[in-house]
C-alpha cells in the first residue's frame, strides 16, 4: 500500500508541474524532458511494485516447504549425545510425558528394540539380537522376549515370559542356585545346581 501511495503522490505532483511548465514559455523545450524522465521512474516504480507482489509469496512458500522438509527429516548427531533428564522414544511419546522413575521410556503400539551387529563377517560374530513385547497382530500374545535374529524373515524365541507369571517364576540366587515359583515359600522348594557327570538335579 506504501508503493502505491507513493505513485499517487507522484503522478499528482507530475500533474501540478507540467502544468506549470506548460504555462511557462521559457520553460517548454525542458518539458519533453521532464515528461521522459517522470514516465521513466513511473514505470520503474511500477515495476518494482509488481515484482514486489510476486516475490513476497514465493518467499513464504520456499519457507513452508523448508519447514515441511525439516519436519520429516532425519536428524543424525555426528558427536556423543548426553541427555540429563530423561528420554521417550516412539511414535505415542508426548509433551509432558510423565517419567517417574523410568530414565528411558519406549512408548508406540509395537515396541522392539534391536541390536544389529555390523561386524566384519569373516573374523567376528555378526548375530543380531531383539528384545520384544507382545506380538504385533491383531489378537496377538502379550510377553517379553528375546529373539534370536538371523533375518528379518528368519528368527528363533530362546527365551519368553508370559503376561501374568507370578512373581518368582525363575529366580537365581548369589550362589547360582536357580529357583522356580517356589521363592515365595520361605526357602528353595525347588533347585537346579551343578554337579559332576550330568546336566542338572532338581531337587523338590
């Protein structure tokens, strides 16, 4: 609105002056060329103004395109990453989560957490590892487990606990004793430990 108030104003003085100009005789060879010089920064200044009304709209849409690229972007940290607080990892993690004592908290609907080996197959051990909760399909089984990963289509579950196992279900003690839902009555009911010339006792 500044530019074309401004050529208003322009054209109007333009008008006053040619007119006195006009009714000057010593003044009427100049007038050809003050009408050229006017006319010419008139059609500068409309120029401007057009190019004006053009680019402020192509800036807005390069800094929405930026901020939709950033939004989806994924952000590599090239140096050690320190958090003092705590951390959400997954799709549901919200503001304002609420921790309480859980330092690291994985929040979505399908919850795994993999380790991939990426060392040299020929000298080191490459076996990747995944720790699972619940299964993800519809129905499903509700658990925690550790798999064993030789592909993503190639997996074996060593090791499972099902939802609802009581407590001390499996229960290992400081002498290597292990111990089976039978803790809670005081002393091992049951054990496993080693001796020589086989695999294990159980003794109930």
């Amino acid at each position: 609105m500044d530019n074309i108030s401004y050529i208003i104003r322009f054209l109007d003085n333009l008008r006053t002056n040619l007119c006195e100009f006009l009714s000057s005789k010593t003044t009427i060879i100049m007038t050809k060329y003050y009408v050229k010089g006017g006319l010419a920064v008139l059609l500068i200044l409309i120029v401007q103004l057009a190019f004006s009304q053009k680019t402020v709209p192509k800036k807005q849409n390069e800094k929405l395109q930026s901020v939709e690229q950033n939004a989806v972007a994924d952000s590599v940290i090239r140096n050690n990453l320190v958090v003092v607080g705590n951390a959400c990892i997954g799709l549901h993690c919200a503001d304002g989560e609420s921790f309480v004592f859980r330092t690291i908290l994985v929040k979505e609907n399908n919850n795994r957490i993999r380790f991939e080996d990426t060392s040299d197959t020929g000298r080191f051990g490459t076996r990747d590892w995944e720790i699972e909760t619940n299964a993800s399909s519809k129905e499903g089984g509700e658990y925690f487990a550790i798999n064993d990963i030789e592909s993503d289509s190639a997996n074996t579950t060593p090791f499972k606990i099902e939802a609802n196992a009581p407590t001390n279900s499996l229960y290992v003690d400081d002498g290597g004793r292990i111990d089976w839902n039978c803790h809670a009555y005081g002393w091992y009911s049951s054990y496993i430990r080693q001796c020589p010339n086989c695999t294990f006792r159980a003794r109930c």
